[in-house]
C-alpha cells in the first residue's frame, strides 16, 4: 500500500510519467478495435433481450428436491404456444420462461406447476410482461440516455469548457458502446436493471473524467503565458497526478459492486441485483479506462488545435531544440522544473510549515 | 488562487467547531423527528416482502377516438383505487407515474390476492346514464313485506338480489366495469350511502361530448355541472327525460352511473330535448368539478394494456431483503477497510463520514416512509449500495488533495484549507452529475428503476453534506493534532506514505 503511495508522490512530482498522451494512437487503435469487435457482435449476434423488453411470462417454482422433467411435464401439459425456456437456478429453484400469454393460459400454467409440485399458486413468483410493454420502456430508456447526454454536456461546458465537455460525451459514448458490445458478445440478458446499471455508470465514467479534467484545468490554467510545458504535456502530467485517485476512486466504487454481484449472483442467482451490477461492473471498468486513455487525449487534440496552444507548442519546441544533450533531459525533468520554480516561489512557506512539524 | 486561498484559510479554519455544532443540531432534529412522527421502521416495497404489483399502460379504449389526457388518467386511477380499495388489503396503492398524459398506473398491493387483483383492474369503466327505479337506504333488508312484491319492470331476482345487496360494506362497491348496459342492474353509491334498482342504460359516455363545472353568475353561489351531448345523445336523451319527469320520485331520477357505482341521481325537472343539460344541487366547487371529470372520462374512457405484472412470494420477498442487506453490509465493509489499510489515520475520517451519512440516510429513509409514502425496494437498496462508493470518492478526491498540497511544500494545517477549496469544486461538479443522472432516471422511468434513482440521488445529496458539514470539519480539527502533523506512520500523511522527498530545498535541486 505504502508503495502505492510512493508511487502517487513520484507521479505528481513528474519524476514517474507515463506517456497516455504522445501514445494516444495505441489507445485510439486499441479502442477501435473494441468498437468493431462490439459493432460486429451487435450485428451478428444481438442483444439478448429479457423478457422485460419483448413480452412473455416468467414463473419461479421454489421446491426442495424440484426437477427439470417434472417441470417440463406441467408445462407441457398446459399446451401454451411459443417457445418455452425452462431452466435450473441453484438447487432448489425452476424458472420457467414463456412468450407472451393471455390472462388465462399464464393462470394455467400456474395452476400445472403448483399441481404438480404440490404448492399454492401464491408461492409461485410470477411474472407477466405485455408484448407492447418493452417499446414503452426502450422508449423511456432512449430518452433517458439522450437526455442526460445533452444536460451533462451543457452542465460540463458551463462548469469546465466546451472542449472539454465534449471530449467527456465522446468517452462516455465510448464507453457505452464497448459496454453493449460485451453484452452482444457474452449474451448476457438485458432487463431493465441492466439499462438502469448502463445510465448510471454514465453518471459514474463522468465522475472520473471530472476528477481528471479538474486537475487538467488547473495545471492549464496560465500555461500560455510562459512556454515550459506544452497543453498537452500538461494534461499528461494531470493525467499522472490523478493517477492514484482514479485508481483508488474507481476500486473504492468497484468494491460495492462487486459485493452486490456476488450476493446477487451467488444468493439470488437471478435478478435485479445480478443484471444491475453487472452492467454497473463492466461500465465502471471501461469508465475508468477512457476517462484516463481516451477522454484526455482527446481534450488534447482538440486544444492543440487552437492557435494559440499552437503558438506554445512552438515555443516550447524553440526552447527545448538547444543542445541535443538538454533536450533529452527538458523532456524529461519539464515537471520537475516546475516543481523547483513552484518550490522558488513558494519558499517562505516552507518556513511556517517547519515549525508546524516541530 | 494563492492569495485567496491564504486569505480564507484562516476564516475556515475556525469554523470547524460551529460546523459540526450545526451537523450535531441536524442530527437532533432527524432523530427527535423520527420519535415524533413513530417512525419506527422503514416501508418495505412488494419484492421485498411479497405481493402483487401490476403495472397498466392507458390507452384509448376500442371505438372511440381521442387522445389520453392527463385529467383521464386521473380519474382512472381513481377508478381503480375504488376497486382495489374493494379488496380490503392494507396498504395497497396505486399511483400514476411518469409524466402528463404519458403515464403509466402502478398498483401494488401486497399479500397473496395475486389473480384477484390482476382481474380486477384491467377493465375498462364505462359511464352510463340508467332511470332509477327504486332506491333506499344502504343496509341489506329482508325480502318480506312491501319488498318482496317488485315495482313495475323490475324482476323478483333483481329485487332479491337488491334487498341482500349491503353497500355499507366496501367489497361490495368495487365496480368492476362488468355492469351489462342491456339489463338492469343493482347498484350502490359512490360513498355507500344508499342502494338502487336500475333500469338498463339509455344514454353511454360516448353521447356526452362536452361536461364543465360552473358558477350561478347572479348569485355568485351555487356551483353545478353543464354537459352537452352529441346528436345520438340529444336524442335519447331527450326521449329518457320526457319520459321520466312525468313519474313519481324515485322513479322521476336518472342516475349517473361509472364503473357500476352510482355517482349522482339527479331528479329530472323537465324534458331536455336542447342536448344541454344543468345539474344543480348543493354543490361545492370541487363536487362540482369531480361530478363533471366523471362526465368527460366518461366520454372517453380509457383502456388498459397490462404492461407488467410481478408476483412475488413473500419467501422471495425476504430472501432478497436478506440478500440486499449482505451485499450492503459486506460492501461497506470492503470500503471501510480499504480507506483504512490505505488512508490509515484518515481512514478514520472516512469510517465516521460513512458512519453518519449512513445514519443520516437510514433516518430519512424512515421519515420519507411517514411523509411521502417512501418504500424501499430492491433497486433502492442497490441504489444505496453503489452510493456507498460514491460517498467514499468524496473523500478520496478531498485526502488526495491534502496529500498533493503536502507534496507542493505546505504544511498540513494549510494543506487542509486550501486542498479543499480545490476538492470542493471538483466533488460539488462531480455530485452534480451524478444527480442529474438520479433525476432523469427518476422523471424517465418506471417501478424500481425509480427506487434505484431516488436512494441514489438521495444519498448523493447527504454525500454532499457530509463531506461539508463533517468530513472537512474534522480534518481541520484532527490536522491540528499532533499525531497527524507530525506525520506519524499511521497517520497517512508520513512523509514515506506520501513519497515526499522534497523535504529541504537541496533535494529538489537534485531533481
């Protein structure tokens, strides 16, 4: 632990660096390559939708000693049309999964499973999803997402810069799309929980990109008034600055998580606590992934672009193309450059903090 | 920044004492609100402690044509209260959620009443107006004496059937939208306040085209209903009420009839043949407005798509209640350790911060239960959960600011102030987004997934003030302490823990 630490001082120092910027094509490219391996299992394989989304009827039969003939007798027993999945969950637990029914046929399937187990029609958790039912809440659900889109990009523009609010919906689209993608390609079940662990992981990846580009904004600020440290060698050593927060913010939200997936999982077997923090799980992940090597780099792109970081770029390039050895080591010690000119600057406060320590 | 950084430190650094006096003040207040008001335990929603839930979409019902308006859903769900209400199962509900004229009707009702309730609210209710044949008092009579010989156009099983019928009990005034508009029927009132024989029904909804509540412009009193019918109605109507006014109260009545209850039976005065009609009668301006509602609904009434229906036993229920808690209690402590083994003496300050925003949460998760119906479902509970890390970022981002002030060469004492000037910014417009998630959830969405969104936004709120009111507070205090200045080992802020090295102004020349 202390090592990490270490590691957070030598980061924020400079004096540890690694390049997420002047290295952006390698994320660029290896995203991509996530974008269209999700793009093609979306393509090929499709979302597998619950029955929340395309209507039909879920029973839960609890019995000790329960068995998948048996089940599959009463169902059939029922004649109900449409394709029937009836699976085992844990020991004790059969959850049979039809297409859409009427009032009637769904009362009779209930009425074949208690005859046959031998339990009242009330221990039966039931579920009955109309067929017109998942359009209204793909619908709410598009709506939602589109919605937080446009109020988090204003928010953003408001309260950082425009840029910088954009470079942030990129890296959340982003992270939506990988997200899905992983969905399509293992086939895990989309229900509604799933949509809401999507739309809060949004909340979440915007988090972390925020605590990114505060420190971004900071170590910018009045960068185009000196010529040490271009915009986007800044926005690195911001990037390592953060470093150890984000790892620590991202793993401190992943520990939640991750004890619901496991209880969810583990106890329940299916439901709202599995489907929510699985999608709340890998969300976070890629979250955490694009705030750093995607959303930065971007922010970067983009600024580089203005004349005047252009202007600084030069600058900066003028002052470090003097002898060749020194341009190895401006490189290299820049950060720490500032870090003696901030430590200069600030050297009568260093006073009253010694008799603090006493 | 520097300077007014330098100029605040001393101001907030001499807060922290009022700071936490108004935190303990809050705290007070919740727990002395929380023993006035009896709220003892938090309201369980339907999947964690077993019930039915039945979620249905209006829509226009089948040969009528019109939009939903927002004043239909309204009546609807009142419609439907009455039905379930019928059912006699404490704490049922049901509610619109959602927005306007887009919303969708949640009825929950707990226990096992499972089919009863999914047969009861899915149909549509109709308006119709029927003569009144016989009315009385609401009790059920024998059928001897006077009774037992039929009125005119009434049958002796109707009549029977009339003298058992006790409205004063509520199952009997369901309405189940099943009355046939062909036969006559027995019904009772709205309010259980008498009982009828009703002939079959001449006038439907679909004939009145406009109803409004108004006011006697020359009296300034006096509040009644207008209502017009279309052509088809103007007609029966008419033929009905030249009928009627000639006959002997109670026979002289038409009753308004929704849903199988009788809402109203005014007394006919004289033949309306015009198709425009004034119902008067000791109305208040809200009988007035309710009486004319009816009437529209009426007019177009709604059907209902049955989008959802959950059944849960209450087995499943408390296994997931059991389950919800576990992974709560076992997240929060993989955090609580965590911020300990990494913050060490700071870590403390965020065991304490969890601490109370959990108290504070749990408090108001029991007064929301008195005060807004607030019940805690499964999706709730993972929206807490998940707020747990959330919390804990707070705290993250705030130590990691100390820690990089302590690193640029400030003693902790002043790295406290001004890492929190900088925190606080980053966290308010980090919580700040996370909260516009929770609302757009909450206005978007249906059932749990609004549970989900009120927790977390909630608890985001409460992280908010935590990390105000406590969190930066006690760090002010505990910075002064010596075990933390000092940068004892285990206070998370030695000097090895933070990788400083620019310790002496001849280091940082070395770098």
């Amino acid at each position: 632990m202390s090592k990490l630490s270490g590691l957070g001082g030598r980061l924020y120092r400079g004096e540890t660096s690694v390049d997420f910027i002047g290295k952006r094509r390698r994320w660029y490219a290896f995203s991509g390559v996530l974008i269209i391996a999700s793009a093609l299992a979306l393509s090929i394989q499709g979302l597998h939708l619950g029955i929340e989304f395309k209507g039909g009827s879920a029973f839960t039969v609890t019995k000790t000693g329960i068995s998948l003939p048996d089940a599959r007798a009463a169902v059939a027993s029922t004649k109900i049309p449409g394709d029937t999945i009836i699976q085992k969950l844990g020991t004790n637990k059969i959850r049979v999964q039809t297409a859409p029914l009427t009032t009637l046929q769904s009362n009779q399937v209930q009425d074949a499973l208690a005859a046959k187990f031998g339990i009242a029609t009330d221990a039966i958790d039931t579920q009955i999803v109309g067929p017109s039912w998942g359009k209204e809440i793909t619908q709410k659900a598009l709506y939602g997402l589109f919605g937080f889109l446009i109020v988090v990009l204003l928010y953003l523009a408001m309260a950082f810069e425009p840029k910088m609010a954009i470079a942030a919906i990129i890296a959340v689209i982003h992270d939506v799309f990988i997200t899905v993608g992983i969905y399509a390609l293992v086939g895990f079940d989309v229900t509604p929980a799933t949509v809401i662990g999507f739309l809060t992981i949004l909340g979440y990846s915007l988090y972390d990109t925020v605590v990114v580009f505060d420190k971004v904004r900071e170590n910018t600020r009045t960068i185009t008034s000196g010529s040490k440290m271009t915009y986007s060698q800044a926005a690195n050593l911001a990037v390592n600055q953060t470093l150890v927060r984000s790892f620590n913010t991202s793993l401190i939200a992943l520990l939640p998580v991750a004890s619901i997936l496991f209880v969810g999982a583990g106890l329940l077997g299916a439901g709202t606590l599995k489907d929510l923090s699985l999608a709340l799980f890998i969300g976070l992940a890629t979250g955490t992934y694009s705030s750093i090597f995607i959303a930065t780099p971007i922010l970067a792109r983009l600024r580089e672009r203005e004349p005047a970081m252009q202007a600084l770029a030069k600058r900066v390039a003028a002052r470090t193309s003097a002898p060749a050895e020194a341009v190895v080591k401006a490189t290299a010690s820049s950060p720490s450059r500032t870090a003696v000119a901030t430590a200069e600057k600030r050297g009568p406060r260093n006073q009253p903090k010694r008799k603090n320590r006493r | 920044m520097s300077t007014s950084a330098q100029s605040r430190t001393p101001k907030t650094a001499s807060r922290p004492g009022r700071t936490l006096a108004i935190l303990g003040v809050v705290l007070v207040a919740l727990l002395s609100l929380v023993f006035i008001q009896g709220a003892t335990s938090v309201k369980l929603g339907l999947d964690l402690r077993g019930g039915t839930s039945v979620t249905l979409q209006p829509r226009i019902a089948a040969g009528t044509s019109g939009t939903v308006t927002s004043a239909a859903i309204d009546q609807a769900v009142s419609i439907i209260r009455q039905r379930v209400n019928s059912l006699g199962v404490a704490e049922s509900e049901v509610t619109a959620q959602g927005s306007g004229a887009n919303r969708q009707i949640v009825i929950s009702v707990p226990g096992d009443t499972g089919r009863r309730v999914v047969d009861l609210v899915g149909q549509t209710a109709e308006l119709r107006f029927r003569q009144v044949l016989v009315s009385g008092a609401p009790g059920a009579t024998a059928v001897t004496g006077t009774a037992a010989t039929p009125p005119p156009g009434v049958s002796a099983a109707i009549n029977a059937q009339y003298a058992a019928l006790d409205c004063t009990k509520a199952v009997n005034r369901q309405g189940t939208g099943t009355d046939r508009a062909d036969q006559p029927i027995v019904a009772c009132d709205r309010t259980g306040t008498s009982k009828f024989i009703l002939a079959p029904a001449e006038v439907l909804g679909q004939d009145v085209s406009k109803a409004s509540a108004a006011i006697n412009q020359t009296t300034g009193s006096g509040w009644y209903v207008l209502l017009t019918f279309n052509d088809s109605g103007t007609t029966k109507f008419g033929a009905l009420t030249t009928r009627v006014t000639k006959l002997a109260a109670p026979q002289n009545e038409v009753a308004i009839v929704l849903d199988g209850l009788v809402v109203s039976a005014p007394r006919i005065n004289e033949a309306i043949t015009a198709g425009n009609a004034e119902i008067t009668g000791n109305f208040t301006q809200t009988d007035a407005t309710d009486l004319s509602n009816v009437l529209k609904y009426g007019a177009l009434p709604l059907a209902f798509d049955r989008g959802e229906v959950q059944q849960i036993s209450p087995t499943l229920g408390s296994d997931q209640l059991h389950a919800g808690l576990l992974a709560g209690f076992i997240g929060l402590g993989l955090v609580l350790l965590y911020s300990l083994l990494y913050y060490r003496g700071l870590g403390v300050v965020s065991v304490g911060s969890l601490l109370i925003a959990g108290s504070i949460t749990y408090m108001l998760f029991l007064l929301f239960g008195k005060w807004i119906g607030f019940t805690l479902t499964l999706a709730g509970i993972a929206g807490a959960i998940v707020a747990i890390g959330i919390t804990a970022d707070s705290f993250i981002v705030y130590f990691e600011r100390i820690r990089d002030e302590v690193r640029e060469g400030r003693s902790l004492r002043s790295a406290v102030e001004t890492g929190w000037i900088r925190a606080r910014r980053t966290i308010i417009v980090a919580d700040f987004v996370s909260m516009i998630a929770s609302a757009l959830l909450y206005i978007f969405a249906v059932g749990g997934v609004r549970g989900f969104a009120f927790t977390l936004g909630l608890t985001t709120l409460i992280d908010l003030f935590v990390v105000f009111v406590f969190t930066k507070p006690i760090v002010t205090v505990l910075a002064k302490r010596k075990f933390y200045n000092s940068g004892h080992p285990l206070s998370g802020l030695s000097p090895k823990n933070l990788g400083v090295v620019i310790t002496t102004p001849n280091a940082v020349k070395e770098a």
